[in-house]
C-alpha cells in the first residue's frame, strides 16, 4: 500500500513547501479554525489542530526539515515548565504560530510556539470531588473557530475563548462524586465537540456525548452499555450493565467520507471478576463506529468479550487507506490493542482482516476467523501476558504512508498474576473485583503507572519497544528494546524519522525504515505524551513532555 | 434598585433607634465597632444590597432579630476581625441556622463593610445603580463593549469582564469606572510598537520578560515581539479607556456598577 502513496507523497512535499513557508506567519495570525481546515489538517502541516494531528490519527508530519543528515543539529529550542506535578500527558495544539496546551490538571496556556512566552492562562480549580483512578490528568483542548475546548478532570466541558483566555460556557458532562472524570482531549467534528468518559474502575455506566460548539447543549448521549431493549444489552446478565464500566477516555478519530467516527472502549466492570457480569458485556474492550450527527451506532468490534484482564481498547484509531488490488480502495483501521493483538479492520464495517500477537500473550491461543479471541485462561496463580498494563495502552502509534509501517510503543513479556473476587458496589467507590498481583512476589517490583529515578526491577519483569509492524501482513519489521517499559507515543515524519521517548526520560529519534537510533537526548523525567511538530517562520519544531515540562527541539538557527 | 436603597436607609434609621435603645439599656458595644470612613462606600452600598438578598430574613433590617447576635451594634458571637468574620460569612456554623456561602472575595469585602457600618451609614447617595439599565448602557451608549468582552460578546482590545465582579471589589470597581488610568493594573499598559518595516501596533500588554513583549493588538490578535527587532516601544502610563463620567451621568455610572458586580464568570 506504501507505494502508491509514496510517489503522490513526493510531489505533494514538493510543492508544499513554499506555500508552508508563505503561510507559517509568525504569531499574530487570527484566522478561525473552521471544521473545513481540520478537515484538511494535512494541508497545512505547519500546524496541529486536533489531538492526533489529523482525523485519521496517523500522527504523521508532512515537515521534512529535520532529517537524518541533519538531525544531530537539533537544539533546545524553548522549555515550558508545569506549575504541577501530576502526569503531564498533554499534546498540544498549534495554529498558526501560537501553541495552546493544558497544564495538569487544567490550566490552559496560549504561548508563542517559537519561544514559550505566555500570552494568557485561563485556570481552572477542578471540584475535590474528582478522583480519577490513575493520576489526575489531562491529554489536551481542541479548537473550532477561535474557541478552545476543555474536558475537565471533575466532569466538566469548558469552551475557552482561543484569543483572550476567558471561558464562555460550561456544561457538566458527568458527576465526579459518581466517579466520573474526563481526562481526554475533545474531538469536534462539524460544529459538535464530542467527548468521553472516564471512571471504568468505580462501577459507572460509560458513554460518548456531543454538545453545541456553540452553546455548550448536549446534541447525544451513546451509552457504550446498552439499556434494556437495545441490541447488545443481552450481553450482560442480572443487573451488571448498570455498573458495568465501559469507559471512553481517549480521543476518537474520523473518516469524513464514510461520515463516521470511532472511538475505542475501556474494560468492563468490576475490573478482574467476570463472573459478576456473565456475557460478552458490550461494547466494552470494543471499537465503536457512530454517526457524529446523532451518536447513532453504525457497527462495533468487540476485541475481548468477558475480559478479566482490564484490557481497556482505548487506544487511538488509525485510519489508513490502502489499494485493494482491483482498483479500488481498503478503508482500514489499524489497531495495536492491550491485549497484545493487532488488528487491521475494514473500517466501513468493522468486518475483522487480520491480527496477530504484537508481545507475547497466553489469555488467548488466537483469533478466529471473525477475529474473536480464543481464550486460554491461565490456572490460578499463573502468570497472564499482557500484564494489566497491556502490550500497550493509550500511547499513540503512528503510520507512516512514506514506509507503509505501523509503529506502536509495547510493553514485551510484561504480565500479571490476575485474582478474581466478588466486589459490592458502592457508588462512587472503586469496583475492581479482585487485582492483578505481582508474578514475583511481594518486595518485588513490576513497571506500573509511574517510576522514579530508579529502575528497581529486573528484564525479568518486562521491557519496552519501539515495534514496527507491516499491516499487510502482521509481521514485525524491526524493534528497538528499551530496559523499561515505554508510554511514550510516536510521530513519524515525512523525512522518514521516527520520534518517541521512553519512560527513562529519553527522547530519541529512529529510522522509521530501519530502527537505527540517529539521535538521543536525555531529558530526566518520564515521556508520556506523543511527541508532535509544527513549523512557524519557516522553522520545524518538535514538543513533546518530559516529567513536568514540555521541551521543544529545532535545528540550530 | 434605588427604592432598596431607600428602603435601606429607612432600614438603617430602625437599626439606629434599635441601637439607642440597646445602650440606653445598658448593652456595651463591641470595643472593636469601626467606622463608615473607612471602608468605601460603593463597597458599603453593594454589602447592603447583599445583606438584603442574604441575611436579612433571618437577621431583619435592624440586624439583631437574632437572639445574641446585633449586627448593627457590633454585637457578634464568634468572630472579632474582618477576616474572621469572612471566614464566618463563608463557613457558616455548623449546628445553628447561619448557613455556609459561596460569596466572592469582592461579596466578603462589601459584606463586611455594610456590617461594619450599618449602624450608622447614610445610603441616601446612590452608588449602586439598576443592573438590568447598567448591562444596557455597557452594550449601548457607554460604548463598554466596544473594547471590553463578557461571555464571547464584545471586543477583546481590553481586558474581559466576564468575571470581574468575582474579582474586584465595588470601591475598585467604582474607581476603575471613575479614573481609568489612576486603578490601572501595570500589566494592562497600553503599548505602541514600531516593526523594522515601520509597521505600527498599537495594543494592550499581556505580558512581559527581558528580551520580548507580548501583546493583543488593535485588531484583536495575539502578537509576541523580539524587542531587538522593534524600532520603538513604549508603554503608556495613561489608560485607553474615558472616565465613564464622559459619556454617562452618575446615576448611569452606577448602573453600570450594578452590572459589573453581577458578572462572576461561569
């Protein structure tokens, strides 16, 4: 599929870059962001208008300034240090020389992309009420008009005017005190802004909203757990549908063709005893493909029915087109799921093409031919692979149309020791039935959600890497170990580089055909968020966070 | 808005006759009672209004309809200091029917104030106005929303109002209204910049280090500045903004003080 696109990708850069360069002015530029340019992010890559970069969500830069011959030239350009210590997960959002980023937990900051000086911050104190099961976070705002879009850690939605930093409306999206939490990044498409929620460990009942851009009134509600009489509702027995969990805590994408959009589903609930909750338990653990005017279900795909393991498939939807070898066009989805699978699905249809082990795993012996998991439970006491944290998470991967490759961050030979018990929910109090406990006994150490300056356990307990995948077969191309495990996302760009970071504070840049490491820098704090680019003044920059601040590299001027 | 006014200082004559009486029976008023002149008056008047929409169901007019308590004379049961009786407006306490509130920073200080000098204030000048006439005047004739914005309506050339009355107390807010350049926050300064290619900006400061400047400028855009690379810069010491006093008359200025201290943001 790599061909095709690579010769039109060509000419396309070449006559790209003097137009980027015309229109890469420096900061002071008001134009609105219409659904019509984030429609068309890929024409102007000088900026970042959506949290994936663009609706299809390769996080692919067409900017090929830095390049292998010259990207030992990379310097510092600016730091941007958060008033905060939580997790800083953001990426953020650049439009026409002015960069817009939340710092944690949800502080807005509008900055001159070229240098980091502060043009405002709108701060915001989230409700005591929040608390949210994994670290209070927050993966960024998106932009339509010149209005920002804020979901924040204790339910709310803030439209934040872009220019000046003041909000002008606010709507509740869920009840912290329930614990619901809203920790992604928007997704607008057209003049909605869609969200999900968070809150898969404290019994709720999950689902996808859109409001008003304008007003902040809700346009749709889809419960990623059916009601009763709905289709799919069946699949939970007794009552368990109403605490069953199913989470949307990461940024869909969107196919503006076939008018859909996509959005992945978090773990049913109580976390590790599926024996409460008898069934497939849809649509959790699955991608569902809705109708962005109504949040009407146009089809799903269920990775793992009845999980045990927390295997949330929040992951970020890619969307890729590839020849289908009669002249027409694969609309796929390219999918790296924590379950340890990947996936290529038609993305018309949700009709299941591939999939194979990207890590090790024993929860399942295989898919069969409708992509369902053969599942080979583990005897009690043994260890599962994935581990809770999954053969990835919500890292973003990227595709690269210059070498047809998926490039995914996966935690290797990583497991879990998972114990099932009865849970009694309560509301607003976790619901885990059971944990995953630690394959080496108590006194050892696993990776979990956070590491200090240490590494304190052993290879024994996992790795990490940098897997590039072929999506027209599968098969592994290349990896790059790491002795930690990784949750950094990648970008790669239309230079063939591949950036990403590690949780060892390393940001590096890869070959994205080979592997080979061109480039490292050490930056001292855990990478978390997907490293992004944009370009002002004819110069290509790259952000990403490292610990507690965002560090952004350009080549030396 | 006016008639509460009035219905205040008929309030504040019943409260006054209540006090003579308490002394005349002997009561002793609280060693640490304060005075009118200082605290400000728009504060005082705007804590009056409050007192009327919050307190005086319980407490009446006269301020002692609650047996212990004589908010006139001075009279309170737990707190001595300003702070403390902030703390208390806030708080409320617990096991009694004073409730706790949500009041701003600006509500606490008018609050206070009125607290403080109900016994014997005169709110016979009005300061306060009609807010429904003040939002009016704000969009129409006193042409405020030509530079200033509230809740995505109006210009972004000076500083959004949205929550201002959260903010800013009413004695600031009445200055600000009054003399524009003498309450100006430093940061606001209204700046002029000279490009290399003798492009003049004109704007409103944002903020500011050694070696840039970062402003919003005439037409509305977000500008950051090498300052090498300017001709010229100067920020100005006196503030865009007319005294509200130029176009509006002092019953209208109040009205538009009224309004200000409606907006406490979302």
């Amino acid at each position: 599929m790599n061909r095709t696109r690579m010769s039109t990708m060509n000419s396309f850069r070449r006559t790209l870059v003097p137009l980027l360069l015309a229109a890469a002015l420096a900061p002071g530029a008001a134009a609105q962001v219409t659904f019509e340019r984030l429609l068309n992010a890929d024409a102007e890559p000088h900026n970042w208008l959506t949290y994936s970069g663009t609706y299809s969500s390769n996080r692919y830069t067409t900017l090929d300034q830095i390049t292998a011959e010259n990207v030992d030239q990379l310097e510092l350009a600016w730091i941007f240090q958060a008033n905060s210590l939580e997790p800083f997960q953001a990426t953020p959002l650049v439009v026409d020389g002015i960069m817009y980023l939340t710092e944690p937990v949800n502080n807005v900051v509008a900055l001159d992309a070229r240098r980091g000086s502060v043009f405002w911050k709108y701060e915001y104190t989230p409700s005591p009420l929040a608390r949210p099961c994994c670290g209070a976070v927050n993966r960024g705002v998106a932009i339509l008009g010149d209005t920002l879009f804020l979901a924040t850690i204790d339910g709310n939605l803030i439209a934040v005017d872009a220019i000046g930093g003041a909000p002008i409306w606010q709507t509740t999206v869920a009840d912290p005190a329930q614990g619901y939490a809203l920790t992604l990044a928007p997704l607008v498409i057209k003049d909605k802004v869609i969200v999900g929620v968070a809150g898969g460990e404290f019994g709720i009942r999950g689902y996808i909203d859109a409001y008003d851009a304008a007003t902040g009134e809700q346009a749709w509600r889809f419960y990623t757990i059916p009601g009763p009489g709905e289709p799919g509702h069946e699949t939970w027995e007794n009552d368990a549908w109403r605490t069953g969990g199913a989470s949307a805590w990461l940024t869909g994408s969107y196919d503006p063709d076939l008018d859909l959009t996509y959005w992945g589903i978090g773990n049913p609930g109580p976390d590790w005893n599926p024996a409460q909750r008898p069934g497939d338990n849809l649509y959790s653990d699955s991608v569902v493909a809705l109708d962005p005017d109504t949040g009407e279900l146009a089809w799903y795909f269920q990775f793992t029915p009845n999980d045990p393991y927390d295997y949330d498939s929040v992951q970020i939807p890619v969307l890729v087109d590839a020849p289908d070898g009669a002249g027409g066009t694969l609309r796929l989805m390219l999918w790296a799921n924590r379950n340890g699978f990947f996936y290529v699905l038609d993305r018309e249809n949700g009709r299941f093409l591939n999939g194979t082990e990207f890590v090790p795993v024993n929860w399942a012996s295989g898919l069969d031919d409708s992509g369902r998991p053969v599942q080979t439970p583990q005897p009690p006491g043994a260890t599962t692979f994935p581990g809770v944290q999954g053969g990835t998470n919500w890292y973003s991967p990227s595709y690269s149309p210059e070498t047809g490759l998926f490039y995914v961050s996966a935690w290797e030979a990583y497991g879990s020791v998972f114990e099932a018990e009865e849970a009694e929910y309560q509301p607003g109090r976790v619901f885990l039935g059971g944990r995953p406990a630690n394959p080496f006994g108590a006194g050892a150490n696993v990776p979990g959600l956070r590491r200090g300056h240490i590494n304190n356990w052993t290879d024994a307990a996992g790795g990490g890497a940098v897997i590039a995948i072929d999506p027209r077969t599968g098969e592994q191309q290349w990896r790059v170990a790491m002795t930690d495990v990784t949750s950094s996302g990648i970008l790669t760009s239309a230079s063939n580089l591949l950036f990403t970071g590690n949780r060892e504070g390393d940001f590096h840049i890869l070959d994205a055909e080979t592997g080979d490491v061109l480039w490292r820098k050490p930056l001292g704090g855990m990478i978390a968020n997907g490293p992004m680019s944009y370009m002002v003044d004819g110069r290509q920059y790259v952000a990403l966070a490292a610990g507690h601040s965002l560090f952004v590299f350009a080549l030396k001027e | 808005m006016l008639n509460s006014a009035a219905r205040r200082t008929t309030g504040w004559k019943a409260g006054a006759l209540g006090l003579v009486a308490a002394l005349a029976a002997g009561a002793a008023p609280a060693a640490a009672q304060d005075h009118v002149g200082q605290y400000e008056q728009a504060d005082i008047e705007f804590g009056a209004r409050l007192y009327d929409a919050n307190c005086v169901q319980c407490h009446a007019e006269s301020g002692d309809a609650v047996a212990g308590v004589d908010l006139a004379g001075g009279v309170y049961s737990r707190a001595g200091s300003d702070p403390e009786l902030m703390g208390l407006l806030r708080a409320g306490i617990p096991g009694t029917a004073m409730p706790p509130n949500e009041f701003t920073s600006g509500e606490l200080t008018g609050l206070v104030a009125y607290l403080r000098t109900m016994r014997d204030v005169d709110l016979s000048a009005v300061t306060l106005g009609d807010e429904a006439r003040g939002e009016a005047l704000f969009a129409g004739r006193g042409a405020c929303a030509s530079c200033h914005r509230v809740f995505g309506e109006g210009s972004r050339v000076a500083p959004d109002l949205s929550a201002i009355g959260a903010v800013r107390t009413a004695a600031y807010l009445q200055e600000s209204l009054l003399d524009p350049t003498g309450s100006m926050l430093a940061v606001n300064r209204p700046l002029r910049a000279v490009l290399a290619d003798g492009t003049v900006l004109t704007g409103r400061r944002l903020n500011e280090d050694t070696y840039t400047i970062q402003m919003i400028d005439q037409d509305e855009r977000l500008r950051s500045l090498e300052k090498a690379d300017l001709r010229e810069l100067t920020a100005g010491a006196e503030s865009t903004m007319p005294p509200a006093t130029d176009a509006l008359d002092d019953q209208e200025v109040a009205d538009v003080l009224a309004y200000l201290l409606t907006l406490k943001g979302l």
